[in-house]
C-alpha cells in the first residue's frame, strides 16, 4: 500500500477557486461579445497596461522583433522549428484519405481537411515561452490551416521580441499582443479588426483553459491545457538531486503547478524531499517554485512498479517522468499520461523546449480521454459515399426500409422505399400513407 510523504495542502481550495475563475471568464467574455475592440482596449489595459490603436503587429514591428535578437538565438530558434515540423510532417503523412468498394456498387470514404483558421495562443506573462509558437503555429501549418493567427501578452510593457520573432518565423499570418481572457475572446468571438477564428489552440493560465472550456462548441478547441503538471516516477537507480532538480524544474511555472514525486524507494523520496529544500535556497525563480511546492507538491512512495503505474494512471498527469531501471514497462502499461519522459537522459524540459514532440498537453486529468496537441488536431476527417448501381441502391433500400419501420420514421423510410421502386424495380407502398404521394409515385 503507497504512502504519502508529503500531500498538498491547496488541493481543498480548488473547487472554490475554480467558481471564481469561472464567474470571471463568463463576465468578461459577455463584455467581449458585446463591445468587441473597446472591451479588448479596456481589458488589456486593466490586465496588463497595455493600450494601442491597433492590438495587430505590424511587418515593421515584426521584423525590428527579429533584428533585436542575435544571431545565435535566431539559430537556435530556428533549430527548435525544425525539430517540431520533422515530427509535425511525419504525424500529417500518417493521415490518409480512404475510399474503397466495401460491397458491389457501394463507396466509401473519407478525407482529412484542415480547418479554415486557427487561433493560437502563446503564453507569456511571467515567462516569454516562445515554444509555444512552435507548437501551435508550425503544427498548424504543416496540418494545411489557411489562417493562423497568434496572441501574447506584452512583456514588461512590449511585445515580447523572441516570442514574436518565434510566431513569424514559425508561419504566422497575424500577430497581436494581446493576452489572457480578452486575447481568447477576440479570437473566438471576433470584433471589429480581429476575424473570428474556427479553433482555439494552446496552453495558458487558469483564466485561459477556462475561456477555451467555455467557448467550446462556438469554436473548437485543443484541449484543456492549464498549469503545468509533472509526476516523476523514480526507483533507486537516480538519485534525489536528479529528482529535486526535474521537480522544481517544472514547477517554476507558477504557484498553481503541481509537481509529484512517485517512487518504489522511501530513501529516495526524503532524499529528494532535501535536495528539493536546498535548491530552493539558490533556484533564481524559487518564489513560483517553492509556493507551488508548497500548495501543490506531493511525495507518495509505492510498494511496486505495478502499484505506480495504478498510483500514476489515477493521477493522470501532464507530464510523466519515468526514471528506473526498465522505463519500458511504463511505456507499455501505462494509458493515461500527455507524454511520457522515458530514461534520465531525456526530460521535460527538452519535450518542452527542442526535441520535437508537441507540449501542449492534457491537465486536470483529461489525460483520461485525449492527448496532446499534434496535426490531427487540425484536421477534419470527413466521410462521404457513393452508390453506383441500381442493383445496390435497391438492396440498401430493402434493409433500410424495415430498419426505419423498426423505429416508426416514415419519413426516412420512404427515402428508401422510392429508390427501391425505381432502381429495384419492385412495387413497395408508400410508407406514409396507402397510396404513393405524386412526389413519391415511381
């Protein structure tokens, strides 16, 4: 039976805290809806004091963002691009348009069309995450989106130049700098200057996932990406610093980020516990890190691998480092994660940042039932048939006919019978009446 070092002690709060944000969202989208650019202007000067005739970057301000950054980073921006749209191409070519003849004169098919317009968001208040461009944007592009358009917040009251330069060079047809809920709502919603979009991508705070859960159905969405969340699961064979290090690595993203620790080693697990204490004395962003500790951390120490991955499948989390002796194991018996981490070579900062995988990711448990952010998501798999003899038609309407008489739908059933008396030859009555209607006569 696992237990439980260390539990956090914000988990109680949650439930109330999600009616707050909740109330906030609503209200503010209503505003949106409503007033559409001066809501935005009055948003994003409240939020973020921020305020301009036009929230959309201009090619100017876009390329003075890219000449500001040096050649190196431009290169190792660059390098980053060209890991995701490898594996972004590679996911797109596994997508195949499908037609065959499943019996004679029957066709089906289907195709994969990609939305019209997307809209990406891109986090950036505490942190400029220009790989959140990469993300959303490359992969929307390599997924064959029409439009794509992108939101961040500024950045110390500007735009953030390598999240920009990120978003254009990354593909972008239009960039604001805009953030939070109003940025969510101008895309979903439209206004005056900014066109409404067809799907809503990309991570964010508490206050974003829920303007993204709530406009859902008005426009697609992702997935329900809010704070970040990592489990380490780890046996002896690492150590505590390893560990502590993966941890709070995560958690800096801010004080809602919940990090756990997962182990078969209670030696591990309070070695990790004090590394973790004495990192936090010298971590440059030990103030996000040590209240989500604090709030959200957990250490639960499991008598089995088996146990761990019950323990882990429960928790489904966001990201999930596996650390042991045979990573594999986990790869084949877990099923609800966003990604997995597989070794102490790799980790989730390279996932996160280079290695080519997408990170926006599953939280909040919706890990159970969907993964993560990848071209798929961009695309409409549509069907469609195609009845090309007589002799088809007419065996298709003969078990249709009875089928609808199953559930009394006369209409649906005639549709069926006219095709059978013309194609089948055969004098079946109308289904909705004793004699044949003149529109239905054969």
């Amino acid at each position: 039976m696992a237990i439980w070092l260390k539990r956090g002690s914000a988990t109680a709060h949650r439930d109330s805290v999600d009616r707050k944000v909740r109330e906030v969202v609503e209200n503010t989208l209503a505003l949106i809806a409503e007033q559409g650019d001066a809501a935005i202007r009055e948003l994003s000067i409240k939020f973020d004091s921020w305020d301009r005739d036009d929230y959309r970057l201009s090619a100017r301000e876009i390329q003075d963002c890219i000449d500001s950054l040096s050649s190196q980073a431009l290169k190792d921006i660059e390098y980053a691009q060209a890991q995701i749209r490898k594996f972004a191409e590679i996911q797109r070519a596994a997508l195949q348009d499908v037609e065959v003849e499943t019996q004679p004169g029957v066709i089906l098919g289907h195709r994969n069309i990609p939305v019209n317009a997307a809209g990406c968001y891109v986090p950036g208040g505490k942190y400029p995450l220009l790989a959140s461009a990469h993300m959303s944007v490359i992969t929307a592009k390599v997924a064959g989106v029409k439009r794509v358009i992108t939101c961040a917040p500024p950045f110390q009251g500007k735009p953030a130049s390598a999240i920009v330069a990120a978003q254009a060079l990354a593909g972008a047809d239009e960039i604001y700098a805009l953030g939070g809920i109003q940025a969510i709502g101008a895309m979903a919603l439209g206004t005056e200057s900014i066109a409404a979009v067809d799907m809503l991508v990309g991570p964010g705070n508490a206050y974003v996932a829920e303007a993204k859960r709530q406009l859902f159905g008005q426009v697609g969405i992702d997935l329900l990406a809010g704070p970040t969340e990592t489990l380490i699961i780890a046996d002896d064979s690492v150590d505590g610093e390893l560990c502590a290090t993966d941890l709070l690595g995560q958690v800096e993203h801010g004080p809602d980020s919940p990090g756990i620790l997962l182990t078969t080693s209670e030696q591990l697990a309070r070695d990790t516990m004090a590394e973790i204490e004495r990192l936090l004395e010298i971590l440059p962003t030990a103030g996000h890190a040590r209240q989500a500790w604090a709030a959200y951390g957990e250490v639960i120490v499991a008598d089995s691998d088996e146990e761990m991955v019950r323990i882990a499948d429960e928790i489904a989390s966001e990201h999930v480092q596996v650390m042991t002796r045979d990573p594999d194991y986990f790869l084949n018996n877990m099923t609800n994660y966003g990604a997995l981490f597989l070794g102490p070579r790799t980790n989730v900062a390279y996932g996160d940042k280079v290695i080519g995988t997408n990170h926006t990711l599953p939280t909040r448990k919706a890990a159970r039932y969907t993964g993560g952010l990848w071209v798929g998501k961009f695309i409409k798999t549509c069907t469609y048939q195609r009845v090309i003899t007589d002799e088809a038609s007419a065996l298709l309407g003969e078990y249709c006919s009875r089928l609808c008489a199953l559930e009394g739908f006369a209409g649906h059933g005639e549709q069926a019978n006219i095709r059978v008396r013309r194609y089948g030859q055969r004098d079946i009555p109308y289904a909705g009446a004793a004699e044949p209607s003149a529109l239905t006569r054969a």
